[in-house]
C-alpha cells in the first residue's frame, strides 16, 4: 500500500465502533437483500462470493449463513474485528486488502458485492475492473446503495456544511449513476433489482439523528471543525425545535435498497 494512503481511500478504522448503529437496516430488508442475491446470482452452498468492502458484514454474515463461501475484503482492521464480534461461520474468510488490487485468481468467484463503497476510493475504475476480472463467465457483480432516510436534521446540517465549504467531497466516483456508466462502458448489462421487500418506512426520533449526526460517523462529515460542528448542532437543534416542536418526535423517512446486478 502507498505511503500516503488517505489521499487514495478512507479507511472505516476510525468510526468502526460506531458504524453499525448509523447504517441501520431492518433485519426483514437485509434478509431480503440476501435472498436477491442469492436468487440472481443463482448461488448455492459452495459458491464463492466476494464482499469487497466487507465493513462490519452487513452483507457477509447472512449470506454466509446461508452457506455461501463469503470472502470479505476490507482495508480497515477495526471494522473486521467488529464483525468477528459476530462470530460469524467457519465459511466466512476475511483478509485485508485494498480493493483496487484483489487477492484472488482470475475468473474463479460466482459473485461480487460492493455496498457504500466507490465513492471512498479515487480509484474506483480499478476497482470494478479487479471485480469483472475476479468473476466466472456467468458471474454477476452487485452494487448497493441505500437511498431515502431524509431525515430533516441530517439534511439540514449537511446543507449547512455544504453552503459553509465544510463537506468533504467524496474521493471516489460521485453518483451511482457515474459508476453505473462506466461499468456499461466496458460492457457490463445493468438490471435494477425491483422487489417492494426493499423498501421500507424508516422511523427514527429526530434527537437519534441528532446523536448521529454528534458523532460525525459519515465520511462527508470527518473533517468539519469541532467549533464549527457545535455551532452547527445548536442550529440544528434549534430548526428541529421551531418545525416540529420537539426533537422527541418521531420522523418517518421512505428508504430503499438500489441493488443492481452487473453482468460481463
Ligand atoms: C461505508 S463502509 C461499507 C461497508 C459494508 N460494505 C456495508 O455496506 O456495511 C465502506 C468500507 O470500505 C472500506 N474501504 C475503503 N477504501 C477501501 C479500499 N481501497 N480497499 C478496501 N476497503 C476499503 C472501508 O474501510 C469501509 O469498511
């Protein structure tokens, strides 16, 4: 890896203890993700499939379960120990590696997941071009995204960082859309998997947002000031208070997984 790794990838190393409680996903819509997968990949007990960006497995630990032979590939050590936690199945393996150089043989794995990771690594291409090289004939690559969780305080205190210049700008591709038209570039065919399981209500008080946005656990958010990150949390709070009375309220967001399949 290079001596300066942070101008090329963010590494989860420094959130990983706070990860899962910020990228919650109802356990009824992850089990549905995995069934997709499973489904359109047409994956059986033995199959390969390899988590690039395994993070705190998610993804890994279900389809694992399931009996999949998962490797998961991360370049931070602390977001793989909070999956070990989880003691996960003999037939989960994990290694560090950087995603834009993967340690597998050619032509050799059914399926490769990327979830919530492109826009962390400037070389993103190279990364989809390691995952097509990885994948057998008939092997699909999925991207995921989740999409909704508009909650007003989180879009309220991101604006505000943003009119004041204080985002960090995303080091890796920056719409699904740019990542979707490279891969169509190089011939993969992209189809939208479309299933109501999905989607879902997402319910949360706006002070539990306002907890997260205290933590400053979303990579855009790394670099803001801690002075101007209080200003920016009383401001919060106080447009909380005036548009909905109470930051004890609870705020419903429509939210949805974007899980398209990629075939070569
Ligand atoms: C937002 S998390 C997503 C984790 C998981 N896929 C999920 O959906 O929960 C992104 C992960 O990508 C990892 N990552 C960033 N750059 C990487 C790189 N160049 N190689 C391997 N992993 C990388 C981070 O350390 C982090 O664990």
């Amino acid at each position: 890896m290079e001596a300066n790794p942070s101008s090329q990838y963010l590494s989860f190393d420094r959130v990983a203890e706070q990860y899962d409680a910020t990228r919650f996903l109802p356990e009824s819509v992850r089990e549905a993700v995995v069934e997709q997968i499973l489904s359109a990949a047409s994956l059986a007990p033995g199959h390969w499939l390899v988590d690039a960006g395994v993070g705190t497995g998610r993804f890994a630990l279900p389809i694992a379960r399931r009996g999949v032979n998962v490797l998961g590939l991360d370049v931070s050590r602390n977001m793989m120990r909070q999956l070990l936690r989880k003691t996960p199945p003999a037939n989960l393996y994990l290694a560090q590696a950087d995603l834009r150089s993967l340690p597998v043989r050619s032509r050799s794995i059914s399926a490769v997941l990327v979830a919530h990771v492109l826009h962390l690594i400037a070389g993103w291409r190279e990364v989809l071009q390691e995952c097509r090289r990885v994948l057998r004939q008939e092997g699909v690559l999925f991207l995921l995204y989740e999409s909704g969780k508009r909650f007003p305080a989180r879009e309220y205190y991101v604006q505000l960082a943003g009119e004041r210049g204080l985002l960090r700008p995303a080091l890796g591709v920056q719409s699904a859309d740019e990542a979707l038209e490279y891969v169509r570039e190089t011939g993969g065919a992209v189809s939208l998997i479309e299933h109501p399981s999905l989607r879902w209500q997402a319910r949360r008080t706006h002070q539990e947002v306002l907890q997260e946005l205290e933590k400053r656990t979303y990579s855009q958010l790394w670099d803001i000031p801690d002075e101007a990150h209080r200003e920016l949390m009383e401001r919060t709070l106080r447009y909380v208070r005036e548009q909905f009375g109470s930051e004890e309220e609870t705020y419903t967001a429509e939210a949805e997984v974007r899980l398209y399949a990629v075939r070569f």
